[in-house]
C-alpha cells in the first residue's frame, strides 16, 4: 500500500509474514489439546513459538498468556487485578496520557466496581508529570499502576525505569502494567530489565495478523481470568490456542527484533526527511510530538486548516493519515491527550497524526507535502 502515514493504527504484513502465516495454517492446525500426534505437535509448537516469544520480550515461557490482541490483554490486567482475590484498597493510579483500551476500562471498573481511580497529569511533553505521580504514590495505596508506554498520540516515551523506582520506593507491593503497543519494535523492551509485572502487546502493529496479541505476567502478580472455560493456558485464558498464529507471532517478532536498528534508523531519516520538506515548501505548521518522542509519530498543528478538513483533502487524494488517535477518531469528543499539553486554545483541532514506517519513501513524502501545500493555498483561512 502506497500513501500510507497511519502506522500507528495498523501496519502492513510483508509477503514473507503471510507466506509464513499460510504455510503454518496448512501444516499446523491441529487442536493442541488433543492427545493423537498432530495434536501432541501443535502443542509443541506453540510451546516452542512461546519460548521465543517470551526470550525477545525478556520474560518466561510461563509468564505469556496469548490474547486476542492488546485490547483484551488490558481488559484482562485490569480486571483481572481488580476480581482476584488480592487485598483491597480499591484504588488504581493511571494517567491522562492513556488509549480507549484503558480509559474505558478504568470507566467500567470505576462505575461498576465502585473504585476511585487516580489520573495522574501529563507534562508538556506529554509524559507523566513525575512530581504528581509521587505524591500521588506517596498519599494513596492503590491496587494497580497502569501506564502507557509510548503515547499513541504522540509518541512520547514514558520514564518507566524512574516510575518503578518511585513505585519500589513508596509501595513495592504495587503492581505496574504497562501499555507496550506501541513501544515493542520502537524502543528496546525487556519485561524483567524494567520490573514491571504485567505488559500488553498487540501484533497487527508489528508486521503481524489482527487477532492476537500478549498479555505478559510475572508469577509473583495474581490475576483473576477473564475468559472461563476449558482451562487452556494454565486456566488464564480458556479457549483453544491458534497454533499457526502463536507460530506467526514468534516469526514476527523475531524478524522485528533482527531489523530493530535499522528499521528505526530509517524512520528517523524519514521524520528528518519530513519536516525539512514542510520547511522548504514554507507551509505555517508546529510539530507537537517532542523531540525525543520515538521517530515513527509525529503530531504537526497546522494552524490555517482544520484537520478534520485537511484529513478530508488528503483523503481524497489518496493520503492516508490520521487525527488524534484512530480508535477514537470516530467519536467527536476532545482528545484528552492533547488536552494536557497547555497548547494555545483550540489548536488540538488543527493537528494530524503522521506515522511512518520504513516502508514509506521520500517521494511519498514530497507526495504528502505537496498536497498539504495545495490544501493549505486553497481552503487555509
Ligand atoms: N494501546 C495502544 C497504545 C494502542 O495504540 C492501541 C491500538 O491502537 C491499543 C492499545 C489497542 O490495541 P488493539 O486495538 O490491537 O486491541
């Protein structure tokens, strides 16, 4: 696919992925729970893609539970959490930097399960205010610390190496889930480096399938299962396990941890590549993603056009881009995310999300720019 500036929403899945994904749904189909040879094998297999799973995550085979993708993996933390029999106080800390996924779980179990939950502020750079966060820690006990990684919005990368310092100091016994969808890939990752003890992954961001993704979990966390029934994966997550699409999983992520450096190099040259073209072409735009946000989003206001009706334009010229964060795209209501960041009154409506991936090239990009330009000469006011 051409024209293609949405990575963050989804990416795309490279021929050798899916030759990899039918050759696997061909020969590897079998019910691993099954006691005749071609099931005892899909078990293997699955036992086998997991090890690798979890040795480039940095956990244990026994610490990956396989979802169906990062939206039922933070369902299934916090809930989780929230329903198993653990001491109580009711309380979870989060931030206001956080996707729908969690949002509105933290909704349901706020309304339904009567807890207080904390929204810790953002800074300007849209990461965690860390002076609000530990006093927050330092007032409060809470049950659960929920955390974006990487902002979806913006590419901001939460300080999560002082944030577990902070936690280990005020209340060790917390624990922390973090929001990887959109770190793994981008940033390095190592479950048990960070000391965190619940992680959620989805792989449709990574070169992967929809339809699966991971909840990590360390031994020490109890969780309360989400998805009862035939007691598949240790009784966490019943339901029979897709053989094929755990050995694609493995597949993608450890072609995704072969390329990381030169994958993210590329996209940096690309990010510079951008902004040097908006530059030379003199179209009036701010970049909101801070500079050190990871190179792959990049939020730009441009001041003289709604983005709504630039997304419009660029839409019909066949440039895939996007507002705020997709999944939330479709509501009309206010970015929260962008809400923190003390940005001059109404600009959050003037502002496009850009996510690149090594796949886009720079004539797409002068592509891109032109029309921006052209939008910007006709309907700018
Ligand atoms: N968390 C973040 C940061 C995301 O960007 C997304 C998807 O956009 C999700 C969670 C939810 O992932 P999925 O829709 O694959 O379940």
């Amino acid at each position: 696919m051409t024209n293609y500036f949405d990575h963050t929403a989804t990416s795309f899945i490279e021929q050798d992925v899916i030759d990899f994904l039918a050759k696997q749904l061909t020969e590897n189909n079998y019910n691993p729970a099954a006691r005749y040879t071609s099931g005892i094998k899909a078990a293997a297999s699955i036992a086998k893609s997991t090890q690798t799973i979890a040795s480039f995550l940095g956990a244990k085979s026994n610490e990956v539970i396989i979802t169906s993708g990062a939206t039922e993996s933070i369902n299934t933390a916090l809930k989780g959490i929230v329903f198993a029999p653990n001491p109580k106080h009711k309380r979870i800390l989060t931030s206001r930097g956080e996707h729908p996924a969690t949002v509105e779980t933290l909704k349901f179990i706020e309304l339904r399960l009567d807890y207080t939950i904390d929204y810790c502020s953002l800074n300007n750079n849209g990461e965690v205010d860390l002076e609000e966060l530990e006093s927050l820690l330092r007032q409060n006990q809470y049950d659960l610390l929920t955390l974006i990684h990487v902002n979806n919005v913006l590419g901001s990368v939460n300080p999560i190496a002082q944030i577990v310092k902070m936690r280990n100091q005020y209340q060790p016994d917390l624990p922390i889930h973090l929001d990887a969808v959109q770190s793994l890939g981008k940033i390095p990752f190592n479950f048990e480096t960070l000391g965190i003890e619940l992680a959620s992954f989805s792989l449709h961001k990574l070169g992967g399938p929809k339809g699966i993704g991971i909840l990590l979990k360390n031994k020490a966390t109890r969780l309360e299962p989400l998805i009862h029934g035939g007691g598949q994966q240790n009784n966490l997550r019943s339901g029979t396990e897709n053989p094929a699409l755990v050995a694609t999983m493995a597949y993608v992520i450890e072609r995704m941890q072969k390329n990381f450096g030169q994958n993210n190099l590329a996209v940096a040259d690309l990010k510079l590549f951008l902004l040097a073209q908006l530059k030379q072409a003199k179209i009036k735009h701010q970049v909101i993603s801070p500079e050190d946000a990871v190179p792959h989003i990049v939020s730009i206001a441009f001041p003289e056009l709604r983005a709504e009706t630039l997304l419009n334009v660029l839409a019909k010229e066949g440039m895939q881009v996007s507002i705020g964060s997709a999944c939330s795209s479709k509501k009309s209501e206010r970015n929260q995310v962008l809400q923190q960041l003390n940005l001059p009154q109404g600009l959050d409506q003037y502002i496009l999300r850009i996510s690149l991936d090594k796949s886009n090239s720079q004539t797409e990009i002068c592509d891109l720019v032109r029309i921006i330009k052209t939008a910007l000469d006709k309907y700018a006011v």
